[in-house]
C-alpha cells in the first residue's frame, strides 16, 4: 500500500466515525451493505437516501429539549 492510499483510507475512516459521533448518514455505508446483503434489490438514490434518513430521524418521538 502507498503512502497516499494509507492516508486516504484513514482519512475515510475518519470521516466515517465523525458521521457516526454527528448522526450524519452515511450513504457509501449504505450502499456497501445493500450490496452484501441484498444483492440485486434496488438501492436509493443519494437523494432519496437523506430524506429517508432525515425523515426518520425527526419521525421517532423522544424526549427532545426543542
């Protein structure tokens, strides 16, 4: 592995845990795992995806200060 690639992986892995830690989705997660586990089926557009996301995030009751 290069130098280059080492660090545009970690930088990746980065992003990815920062996304966690916000509650950003992550679409290239997303496709990965739809991919493994439901080959074939169709898979959302990056559209489409953050809506769904956004939707549900703010569709589940919880105990909220605002």
């Amino acid at each position: 592995m290069t130098v280059a690639r080492g660090v545009a992986r970690a930088f990746a892995r980065a992003t990815q845990a920062l996304r966690r830690v916000v509650g950003a989705p992550d679409y290239e997660t997303y496709l990965a795992h739809s991919r493994a586990h439901h080959p074939g089926a169709p898979v959302m557009s990056r559209q489409a995806f953050f809506e769904a996301r956004l939707a549900q995030r703010y569709e589940k009751p919880g105990s909220r200060c605002c």
